[in-house]
C-alpha cells in the first residue's frame, strides 16, 4: 500500500498529536507541529476549510477531500488534498493528505503552453495579413491554383486586372495548346524541387506571352501552385510591333460614364474611374472580385435580373436601376452591356451612365452652378459687395427662369409664383434680357 505524503494524528479539536511525512518530504522540525492547532500549519485562507474537514469528521466519520497549502517547518508550502476520518472509540481523527506539486507542476507548464500557443498563433497570423497584404498590393500578377486540378483558388488583383482571371476557372486552359506540354513540365519540376526559374509561355485567346515562374507550397487539405507572372518582351525574331492607337484600358479609363468588366457570376474584373466614383471606392482592388448585386439591389430591376437577360440574350439597353455606393448615395443609372464567351469563359461589359446629372441638368442647377462659378472666379479681383450684388443677380434670373419654365411661359403665372407684380416681373425680363419670351397670350393661343 503506497504510504500518504502527510499523515496527521488529531484530537477531537484539531490539536495535532503526530506527524508523519513521506521521504521525498523533508521531516526536520516535525516535532514543532505537536500541541499545535492544524489550523496554524496552513496558510492564511486554509483556516475555514481545515476547521469544515475537522468538524465533518467528527460528525459524520469521514469529511470530503479538500485543497489546503500546508507550510512546512523547513519553509516548503505544498499544495496538499487533505481527507480527515474520525478513528474508533475516543482516540480523535486522522487526516491523509496527499502532494498536488506534480498537478500544479503540469497546470503551470499547461497554461505556459497554452500562452506560447497563442503568441504563435497572433504571430502566424500577423504574418498572413502581411503576406495578404503584398498579395493584393503587388503590381506583378499572382495567382494560387490548386495542384489536384489546377484550377485558381485566388488571384490578386494585379492577376484580375491584367489576365482577366478569376478565382474558379481552370488555368490550364488559358496556356496555349502549343505551351501545354512545357506548362505541364514545368509543374512536374515544381512538384520535384519546390520551384521553378521563369518559363515564357503564351496565355489567353490572343496568346500574350508572359513570363512565369512557380512555386509548390504546402496548404489543407491539399498542396497548392504559387504562379507569379510577369509581361514578357517581344520574341526574337517577330520584328518591331506596328504603330497601334491609344490601348484599350486608356480608352476606357478615360470615359464619362462607368464602365466594368464581369464574368459569368457578376463579379468585377476590371472597372474605370467613373465607376469607382460612382460606387465611393477610393481604389480598384476594393472593387476586383466584388458581385455587382453589393451596389445593384433595387427589387425587380437589381443585378440577378441584368445579369439573367445578358446571359439569355447576349445583351442589354438602357436598363434603368438604382446604384447604391459604399457611403449609402443612390443614384439612377441606366445600363446597357454586352456578353461574349468567345476565345473563353463568359465575360460581360457594362456602361452604365448616371441619368441622375440628366435630371439635374434639365431643371437648370447645372447653369446656374455654372453662373455662381463665373462670378465667385472674381473673388479677389471685385470688392465684396459687388460679388454679392453679381450673386443676387444670377439666382434672380434663375428663378425667373424655372419660374417661366414651370408656368409653361405663361408670364402671369410666373409673377404669382414669385409673388412679384407682372410690371416687376416685365421690368426684370427686360434687365436680365428675357422679354422675348412668348407672352401668355401667344401661349394661350
């Protein structure tokens, strides 16, 4: 029978009478604990629980197991489970008690653990939002595909924007046929030495050359292709290229109205200024990769149906919506688009114009911002009050205006609404030059 770390002999009051320890316990100065209270050999807030154990064993024979830090003479504090049975007859209680050092030991060295497993882990991921971040902020186009079936699993936005790819689609069938064997070689070799120099091979329907080098890295469940792709220089051999006009993306770039790139499941490939403005978005790459139902949600007229009858009818005119951008301004747009599949996956092109500004422009506030530019432009050069009076003078003939325009030129009408007399109305139409509006005669009739 394994003998107890620390056995105490007690009276009926708790009064220890003898002591004994096991050897791996120091037992110089035992003899001190005789004649003294149990309580006094336990550490400050052990008082009430000795006394519990004392008193449950008087009463019902045997007292429930309990955690108490027992000092020791030497000095030793040990956290000790103590039971207390009462012995037969008048010959007082027992407690055994038995040394918790090697299950603090473990809880200490597991809570160590667990606080080093957490450092490492807001270490791993500090280290993945860094990596994320050069992911999507590098200019070099950079895709991850699976190895299992080399589809991409993501691209960064430099790879959507250049390649026109997108998370989904199968890469092997954007190498050209005459590339495959290289393009498969060169993964083999990937799979063999981790990675690979750069390797020209020619992508997409028009075969443009790029320049790729691959990378084999370990990822659950399965290990996954690091491609990074940089634009190759003209072959040897093909001569100077011919003059070409302005390229594409300028041209798009450079348009009024919006203009973005979708593939078949409505997400953004490609957008131009105008559509991030119309969106707020400060950037491209915060709209790359986003489903156009984000900012196209009006009931009835949203994304899912723009993009249903595209898909069905291969085009669109004049689609009336609601665009919603990421600050909560609506505007009214019109769209009308196009989608092909040719040489490739199903990509869609949108021009969308903001009827809104039409609207604005049709009731006059775009003249007259127009006029209160001209004059706020002499800001500097005339004196206050006269760029006041100047001010007056443009809005005041704004309103006779759309006051004229409202009252469909009936100049009587116009005087009621702008609580003016029809001599004040007249003596204003000559000032500002707009008495050769038609008279509400000439329009009654």
């Amino acid at each position: 029978m394994t003998q107890p770390d620390v056995t105490l002999v007690l009276d009926w009051d708790g009064i220890i009478r003898d002591a004994s320890v096991a050897s791996s316990i120091a037992k110089e100065g035992l003899e001190g604990w005789v004649g003294r209270h149990w309580t006094e050999t336990v550490g400050d807030l052990a008082g009430d629980q000795v006394r519990r154990m004392v008193e449950d064993a008087r009463d019902r024979g045997v007292s429930a197991f309990l955690q108490v830090t027992q000092r020791f003479p030497s000095g030793l504090e040990l956290p000790i489970e103590y039971t207390t049975v009462r012995l037969g007859g008048q010959a007082g209680l027992i407690a055994v008690g038995k040394s918790l050092q090697a299950v603090q030991e473990l809880q200490t060295r597991l809570v160590a653990a667990q606080q080093a497993r957490e450092q490492d882990y807001w270490k791993l991921r500090e280290i993945e939002m860094r990596s994320r971040l050069l992911f999507d902020a590098s200019s070099e186009a950079v895709l991850v595909i699976s190895a299992a079936d080399l589809r991409i699993i993501e691209a960064n936005p430099a790879a959507i924007r250049e390649l026109g790819l997108a998370p989904g689609w199968d890469f092997a069938q954007e190498v050209a046929p005459r590339d495959r064997n290289a393009f498969r070689e060169l993964l083999a070799r990937a799979r063999e030495h981790g990675r690979t120099p750069g390797v020209l091979l020619h992508l997409g329907a028009g075969g443009t050359p790029w320049l790729l080098r691959v990378s084999l890295m370990a990822r659950e469940p399965e290990p996954v292709f690091l491609i990074q792709l940089a634009p190759a220089t003209p072959e040897p051999g093909r001569g100077l290229p011919r003059a070409v006009p302005p390229r594409t993306d300028e041209l798009l770039e450079g348009l009024p109205d919006a203009f973005v790139v979708a593939d078949a499941d409505g997400r953004v490939r490609r957008a131009n200024r105008a559509f991030l403005d119309l969106v707020q978005c400060a950037t491209e790459a915060l709209v790359l990769g986003e489903p156009l139902g984000r900012w196209l949600a009006t009931p009835g007229k949203d994304a899912a149906v723009l993009l249903r009858t595209l898909r069905e009818h291969g085009e669109v005119r004049l689609f009336p919506t609601v665009l919603t951008g990421m600050l909560g301004t609506e505007a009214e747009v019109e769209i009308s688009g196009t989608a092909s599949s040719s040489g490739g996956p199903l990509a869609m092109g949108l021009l969308i114009r903001d009827i809104g500004r039409r609207a604005r422009a049709e009731d006059g506030s775009d003249e007259l911002r127009a006029a209160i530019g001209e004059v706020l432009r002499e800001m500097g050069r005339l004196p206050l009050p006269v760029l006041v009076r100047n001010t007056s003078a443009v809005v005041e003939r704004a309103c006779i205006e759309q006051a004229l325009r409202e009252a469909g030129g009936n100049r009587t009408a116009a005087a009621d609404a702008l609580g003016l007399s029809r001599q004040s109305l007249y003596a204003k139409l000559e000032r500002y030059g707009l008495h050769e509006a038609r008279d509400e005669e000439a329009l009654d009739g």
